[in-house]
C-alpha cells in the first residue's frame, strides 16, 4: 500500500490530494500496528523500536528581511533569556483612487489612522450592540506602556532592486534604522502617545447617526487636524489634485514616502509587550475625513483613503544579555540556544554517531539505517527535545516561553515532509494546527515546558526507502505554524514547489521562516553531548516492523 502511495505522490501535485493522502498514511499506520498485533501468531513480523543517536548545536542568522513578512510587530518586549528588543515600522501608504475630484472648496474635517490588531470574540454581543474582544498575539505584559510617535517618512522605499536590474524585490532588513540612517529620515511629526497601551475595545464609527459601524480592536487614532498639522493634509492631498502626486501610485510613493511607528521603551527594565499588527486587511488605511460644496452651496462630507499597500517593513533594535554565536557543528553542543527575530536555530544532525547491530558491534549509524531498507517497515518516527529551565531566569509561570517550534530542511530551506502531510491545519488557531507533525509544549503543573515532539516519519522513511539525503535540520521559534514564508529575498513559495539552493553546506542558514521573525520569545533546549544527561538529551525514536526471513 505504502508502494502505490508513494508512486501516485509523484503523480498527483496537489495540496488537496496530499491532505487527503496524510489522512490515508495515518489510517496506514494504524493498519501496520493492527496487522502486526493480528500476525503475532503467523511469526513472521516483528514490531520493535530502536533509538538513534544525533548531533544537536546552535546556529546564529544575524539580521533578517523584515519586508516580505504578513504582518508587523511593534512595541518593546524585554525576553527574559536573551534581552530586549525594540520593534517599530515603516510603511508606504497608497491612494485607493487615483487622479481625484475634490469638488469646490474642500476643507479637511479630520485625518484617521486605523491598523487591526489580532483578536478574538469573547462571548455574545449585548443588547446594546457591544461585541467584547480578546487581543492576540499579545508578546509580553500589555498592562506596561511604551511611547509611539508617528513621523512622515523621508526615505523612498523601493519595489525593486536596482542592484538585480529592477529585477528582484528589494531586501530590507531588520537592522534598516541603523544601515539606512532612517533616524535622519523622520519627517513631520504627526502624533505622539507617551503612554500607549493597545485597547481591546470594538471600534466605533458614529459620524453617521443612522449606520453606526461596530469593526474590532485597532489602532484608530486622529492625525488630524492640529495645530501643528492644521495645513498638512490639505498642502498634501487636496492642494494636489491634477498634479503628479496625485496622478498615479508611482508619483504619490515618490512625494509622500510613507509612516515610521518609532517606538520608545518608558523604562528599558519593564517586562513590557510587542503586539502583532495587521497591515494587510481591507480597513488598515488612512481616511482623510473633508467637505466640500455642493450646486447649492451647502457642505457635503467626503472622504479619501490611504492604503498600506506598498513596502512595509519591521525595524528590530536588539540589545541582548549575550551574544548569539554558533556551536560546535562537530562535537555538538550543551545548551541549543533558540530565538525569534534576530536570533539563533537548533541544528538537528540526524543518524550522527554509532549505534549497537545485532552482533553487538557498535556501528556507524546512518549505515545500519539504511541497511535496513529491505527489512524495515518504518511505522513512526519522533524526534523529542527538552526545554533547559535551569537557563530560563525568572520563569514563574512558563508564559514567555514559545508554544511551538518548527522544523526545517536547511537544504532546502521548507519545512520536512510530514510538515504538509498533516492535515490538521485550523486556520483561526494556529496553536491548534499541524499538532500531529509538531505537538505543542508539553508543559508540567506549573506551566513550565518539559518538551516539544516532531513526527517525522515521512522525513525519516524517504531517507531509507528513497535515498533521500539526510539534510541537516533547523529548529525554529514559530508564532504561527501555517506561514509557508522564507525571507532573505526569496519569494513565498507553494506548498508543493518547493525551493531549492546552491549551497551544499546543510548548516547555511540564508533564509528564515517569517513565522520565526515574526515571535520575539526565545527559550534554550538541552543538546546532545556527553555532559547532558541521558534522560534529557534530544531523542530519535523509530518504531518499525521487520520481517522474518
């Protein structure tokens, strides 16, 4: 059965068929297991499990692309393991509509910015028509305040690389405050909140009396008019219509260049809080409120709207406790060292040592795997590693620790195979999709984390029934397990094409999963040497039936 699988998988790509066809492996290896038990008597399998050595290290990947990414980050979280960091924004705004008609005597009203947040329904809607809301993606203590000011971009922000002959989307990366200089780029200060701390509140819209509009928690904030910004918009917008800025998207980027979200820790000690930002969704916009005069002569109001549907890019201002650096890629290391953002990766080396063969000798490991390929029936694979408290300060309650980690082949730069064979993908909880591939934290009574377990069955028989090269593997922080993103200019790719590099060096790490910048935690994994006690040292486990010749 498993035969036929695998020949239809080269014949059939698509996501549909490979959902359907992880269901009909699981039901497979229910069947090996029930089988196995029904043939005890026959004598001719054997169900056993054997353990595999490994080589476990830490791999630090320097600065990220932070332009291709789903959404944004902002605000400053100080992670208990490894220090603080400071997440602010810069995006390009567009016009909806081009080469407008702002009618007679236009006069701005007001200027409002509005960015979603993350959040969740709690409950029913009362009587009055009030929805209350949970905010996700929340990163630290949200009751601690940080300082946001909004300033005018002055750095032109490109679609394309002029260095690739405007080929390749332009790359920018997490340290863009300091390689840009964008400090010396702020514009007109527009607004300022010393004290800001996102609100969970529903959003109300009540400049209609009639048609009240009810939207989730944002960011909705006045820029608008002021006296410091009294004549700002209108010398931007209203002043402009028939000229070029307002003549096409090129034209407006190039005159106005966009927002920066600069933020300012109020204390650098606070356990403050990053949030997640949702620049994408339909309402992420700036609506320039005006009237203007109708054939009568009355005022009528009017809007205009700004899009964030240019270049949005996240600034990550680090100031860590220590230096990440890499291991030891020959001996392994004591402590796996795994961080979001700017941060470090587990190297997973599987089959790296020796083990015991049925003579008792002790063997290279990877041999006697592969010597096993007309013997073996491969029912489960699982790879476990172990969360170090000892190196977590302060861990009272386990809540900075991530609750998942994703696995990687670094050859290829995608996730392992059993990664889109899972077809346990929830959409609206991302901590609740692809469990049977990557289980969350296993925590103890206090919440602290024990453990995190991969399934990696897939992986491990398309190394011994398909040849497959035994690729290094990368353990990642994941704050969303179903983004399917790579960064360092790659594009997104597909779930059933999936990208290649050059490189012949597995522990190269040249791009990042968006799903890892995008999570400032961090938490620290046992490794695999001599000095890490047995019983914590990360494990490969493979159950497999064998027959009797």
């Amino acid at each position: 059965m498993i035969n036929i699988i695998a020949k239809t998988i080269k014949r059939r790509k698509s996501i549909s068929f490979l959902a359907l066809l992880s269901l009909i492996l699981i039901a497979c290896e229910k069947d090996f297991v029930n089988i196995d038990s029904e043939l005890q008597g026959a004598q001719n399998f054997n169900t056993n499990k054997k353990d595999f050595p490994l080589l476990g290290y830490s791999k630090a990947y320097g600065e990220v692309q932070t332009n291709r990414l789903p959404s944004n980050l902002l605000g400053y979280f100080n992670e208990p393991i490894y220090g603080k960091t400071i997440a602010s924004v810069i995006a390009q705004v567009a016009p909806k509509n081009i080469d407008p008609d702002f009618g007679e005597s236009p006069e701005i009203v007001s200027v409002k910015l509005n960015i979603p947040y993350f959040s969740t329904k709690v409950g029913e809607t009362d009587s009055d028509g009030v929805t209350s809301y949970r905010l996700d993606s929340i990163f630290g203590n949200i009751n601690t305040s940080v300082k946001l000011s909004i300033y005018q971009n002055n750095y032109l922000l490109r679609d394309l690389d002029p260095d690739a002959n405007f080929e390749e989307v332009q790359a920018y990366y997490s340290n863009a405050i300091q390689s840009l200089d964008l400090n010396s780029q702020l514009g007109q200060l527009l607004y300022e909140d010393a004290d800001f701390i996102p609100s969970s509140a529903e959003i109300v819209d009540e400049t209609d009396s009639d048609n009240i509009i009810r939207t989730p928690p944002a960011l909705n904030i006045e820029l608008g008019p002021n006296p410091s910004t009294s004549s700002y918009w209108k010398n931007l917008i209203l002043d402009n219509e028939n000229l070029p800025p307002l003549s096409n998207v090129n034209n407006f980027k190039e005159f106005f260049r966009g927002l920066v979200f600069k933020i300012e820790p109020n204390n650098l000690a606070d356990d403050s809080y990053q949030i997640m930002m949702d620049f994408v969704k339909d309402n992420a916009n700036i609506t320039i409120n005006y009237t203007n005069l109708n054939d009568e002569g009355d005022k009528v109001d009017q809007t205009y709207v700004l899009n964030f549907s240019g270049v949005k890019l996240n600034t990550l201002e680090n100031n860590y406790n220590f230096p990440l650096t890499n291991g030891d890629a020959t001996n392994g290391d004591d402590k796996l060292y795994i961080k979001g953002g700017v941060g470090s990766a587990g190297i997973i080396n599987l089959f790296n040592g020796q083990v015991e063969n049925e003579e008792g000798n002790n063997v290279d490991a990877l041999e006697y795997f592969i010597s096993k390929k007309e013997d073996w029936l491969i029912n489960q694979a699982n790879l476990t590693v172990y969360v170090d408290q000892s190196s977590i300060p302060n861990n009272l309650d386990g809540k900075n620790e991530p609750n998942r980690l994703i696995l990687y082949d670094l050859k290829n730069n995608v996730p392992i195979a059993d990664y889109f064979l899972d077809a346990n993908t929830i959409n609206q909880d991302p901590d609740k999709s692809r469990i049977v591939y990557a289980e969350p934290l296993e925590r103890d009574s206090n919440k602290k984390g024990i453990k995190y377990k991969f399934r990696i069955t897939h992986h491990v028989k398309n190394i011994l029934e398909r040849d497959s090269t035994n690729v290094n593997l990368g353990i990642y922080v994941s704050t969303n397990v179903n983004l399917l993103f790579t960064n360092n200019g790659s594009v997104p790719y597909d779930a059933l094409t999936l990208g290649s590099i050059e490189d012949e060096d597995d522990t190269t790490i040249d791009k990042v999963p968006s799903t890892c910048v995008l999570s400032p935690r961090g938490t620290v994994l046992y490794g695999s040497t001599s000095n890490v006690p047995e019983n914590v040292r990360p494990k490969l486990e493979i159950f497999y039936t064998e027959t009797k010749n």
